[in-house]
C-alpha cells in the first residue's frame, strides 16, 4: 500500500510541512494560541491601515466602520468553518479542494490561482517597505531595495511552521510596542478634522447607499483570502484543542484584521487627512515608522511566502509530478514576487484584487457547502477528503462547474456589466451563486465524481461525516 512509505516520503520531502499529504494525527501538535499567532502575521499588515484610511476619506467614517463589521462577520465564519474542516481532515484548501468537489486537476486550477494570490500580495507589501525605506535612502535605487527585501523572507521560511511560530512570537512585542507609539504621537498630533472621527462624512456622501456598497466591495478583495489561509496553519492544531480553536483561528485575526487594524487605518486617515500608511506612519515616527513599516512587512510576507509555495507545491505535483520540495518552492514564489515588484504590479492592482477577491470568496463557499450541505446534510459523497491521485477522478463537476460559473459571473458583475448594486457586492453574490450550484450539482451527479474507490485507511476520526 501507498500510504505509509509515501507519507513518510513526503514528510521526508517537505520537512515539518506536509505539503503534499494530510499532516498525521500524531504531528497535530501545536495549540491554538500558537496557530492563531501565526496567523497575526497578515493581521499586522499595514495594508489593513490603508484599506481603512482611504475607505474613511473617500466614503466616509461610518461606511468605513459598517463595512468592516460585515467584513469581520462574513469572513469569521467562513474562516470558523474552514479551520474546523482543516483541523478535522488535517489538510490545507489545496489538499482539501481535492477530495471536496474539484478533482485532483480541478483542485490544481484553485492551487495555482491561490498561488498567484499570495505572490501578488507579497509583492504589494513589499513595495510598500521599499516605498518607505526609500523615503529615508534616496541615494539606494529601488531596484536594490526590492532585491533585497524581496530575499530576506526566503530564508526566513526555510524551516516550515516551526519557524514561522518562532519569528512571530518573537516579532509581536515589538509590533505593539511601535503601534502604541504610533497611536500616542497620532493623538499628540493636531486633527485635520474638528469633529470625532467616526462623524468624518465627505461632502456629497450620505451614510449607506452607493458608499457603503463600495465599501463593501472594497472588502471583498481581501475578504476572502484570510478565511482560506487559516487551514495551512490550522491542520497542525492538536484534536483536544478543535472546539475553542476553531472559532479563534477563525475569529480573532478577522477582528484584528478588519476591526482593529482596519478601524485604526479610519482614525489615523481622518486625523490626519491622509490616506497612505507609508507617509503618514513615517511621518509619526521618522525613522522608526520606517522600521516599524519593515517589521509589519516582514510578519505579513514570510505567511505569503509560506502560503505561496504550499499551493505551488500542489500544483505542480498535481500537474506534472514535480515533487523538488517545498524549499525550492519557496525560493520560487519569493522571485515570482521580485519579478512583479520589478514589473510595477501596483499599476494592475485594482483588476488583479477584484478577480482575486471574486474567486477566493467562491472558493471558500464551495468548500463550505460542500462539506455542510452535501457530506453532513445530503450525505453525497464520502464523508471524508480524499487526497491521491489513483483514488480520485481528475475533475468533478460539482465544485469546477460552480466555480467557473460563479466567479466568471461574478467577475463580470464586478467590472459593471450587471448594475451597481451588484458591482459592489459581486464576491458575495458570486459565493451564494457557487453554494447553490455546487448543492445544484452533487444532487444530480449523485457524488460519483468524488471517489473512485473507498479509502479504508482514513482514520475514524478524519471523518466529518
């Protein structure tokens, strides 16, 4: 039988990462307060800063605040959801997607997208720290800059999840140490704006309405990939730890993300009537800004990087049956991202975020529905994931069709073509769309795309259903 040797292969292959395979019940080991530590890496980011400022100056406070509370709901649930099933299967989405609607080729086409995702962001964090070290060293080319920053996180990941635990822990103290001064010097600092921040309305601009809608869609393009990246880290929580977290991997970096970070991001913006975190942290705290801008940068891309090379990992193992290792995919993704730097990725950035947002938030529904509606509730299917390939059809329709159809849809509501209400709120409809066609869809395909054959060496306890 395949899975003892090749198990121990891949164990072998990846280090402490699991890459390619479902992380045994006896390395489920970490506890809840550590995973959702590493989590904060991308909860810390500075972007969440400019989501929340240019959200605030452009629609106003309150629209800003509405919006992130949806944010913090929507995503916490659907991040609730995918821990449980990571946590349970001890599988990330790439691994997950296989056996819960897609195929193991479909599942290649979610890795590879997932994949592109967190390059594009690791370059955007990167550029913000050249931007703002750049400030202070004029006389060092960008280009350098971004080599140089760009390389750093390569190490960084080179031991896996252990590592990762380490830096954060490490990193966080310093983290609030500099928001704090942050905050105290933005305080000290006189208001451009007379009233409290929350009242802050830009003139022609009412509370609800078109504002709100586009703050709500803003979200979107963030909202989905937080829920998604809790299961890389979420499969190495230990199983007397799955109740409480759960709902903490799933939870607390949204409420940080989009409440903490973001509702911050509205204050500094109407404060100091500015909207880019680069000049107005740099202006606070001088020198410090910048250092605290590199901290942040740092923290958000080393889980980029981590993230990237994962679904790269998959996607050629799915594909060609490349299997160099996750090491070497790490070095991939963090020259993918220097590439992009070099491009100028900022200039695409608004139809790379509204395609990324749309398909993540699909994703995640199918995933959702998949595992509530059709294992638990329809009992289509079996009742557990499924990874190799020999076991598995190359593509099942019930998650592919649903996510072509739906984000396909909903990309073209959020170019404009299907009114504004709609344009606004084009990641969700596109979620609701996928969750009804993928129930649509396992119903009459009575689940045989699932499995080619029954796996008997999955462990009682993998089950979800």
């Amino acid at each position: 039988m395949r899975s003892v040797q090749s198990a121990d292969h891949k164990v072998n292959e990846t280090g402490d990462d699991y890459s390619l395979d479902r992380v045994p019940r006896s390395q489920r080991n970490m506890g809840w307060l550590s995973i959702t530590n590493i989590t904060f890496g991308i909860a810390t980011a500075i972007f969440y800063f400019q989501m929340g400022s240019v959200m605030a100056l452009q629609f106003g406070a309150i629209n800003a605040i509405i919006s992130a509370i949806y944010a913090i709901v929507v995503a916490g649930i659907l991040g609730t959801f995918i821990a449980y099933l990571s946590a349970k299967s001890g599988m990330n989405v790439n691994l997950l997607s296989r056996g819960g609607g897609f195929g193991y080729i479909g599942a290649s086409l979610t890795s590879f997208i997932y994949a592109t995702n967190f390059i594009m962001y690791c370059a955007l964090e990167g550029l913000i720290l050249v931007a703002a070290v750049h400030k202070f060293f004029p006389v060092i080319p960008e280009w350098v800059l971004i080599i140089f920053f760009g390389s750093i996180v390569i190490p960084l990941n080179w031991f896996g999840i252990k590592q990762l635990d380490k830096l954060q822990k490490w990193s966080l103290p310093l983290f609030v140490v500099f928001l704090i001064a942050a905050i105290v010097m933005a305080g000290l600092t006189p208001s451009t704006y007379e009233g409290s921040f929350w009242t802050y309305m830009p003139d022609g601009v009412q509370v609800g309405g078109t504002a709100l809608l586009l703050c709500i869609g803003m979200q979107h393009g963030i909202m989905g990939l937080t829920p998604l990246l809790a299961s890389d880290y979420a499969r190495f929580l230990k199983p007397k730890d799955t109740k409480l977290g759960i709902f903490a991997i799933g939870f607390i970096p949204q409420i940080f993300c989009f409440g903490v970070m973001g509702g911050l991001g509205i204050w500094f913006g109407v404060r100091l009537g500015e909207a880019n975190p680069g000049v107005y942290i740099v202006l606070l705290l001088g020198i410090w800004g910048a250092l605290f801008t590199m901290l942040t940068q740092v923290r958000i891309n080393i889980t980029n990087i981590y993230s990237g090379s994962l679904s790269l990992s998959n996607f050629f193992e799915n594909i060609m049956n490349f299997t160099p290792g996750r090491r070497f995919w790490v070095v991939i993704t963090g020259v993918a991202a220097m590439v992009l730097m070099l491009g100028g990725i900022t200039d695409h950035l608004d139809t790379a975020m509204t395609f990324q947002g749309v398909f993540l938030m699909t994703w995640a529904a199918i995933l959702v529905t998949d595992a509530v509606f059709v294992k638990k509730l329809l009992k289509i299917g079996p009742g557990y994931y499924e990874s190799e390939q020999q076991k598995l059809h190359k593509w099942n329709p019930v998650g592919v069709i649903a996510l072509v159809v739906a984000s396909g849809l909903g990309t073209v509501a959020a170019m404009g073509h299907l009114g504004t209400f709609l344009q606004s709120t084009a990641a969700f409809f596109a979620a609701i769309l996928a969750a009804v066609l993928t129930i649509v869809i396992a119903i009459i395909t009575k689940g045989k795309y699932y499995v080619k054959e029954a796996n008997p060496e999955i462990a009682r306890e993998d089950y979800i259903a």
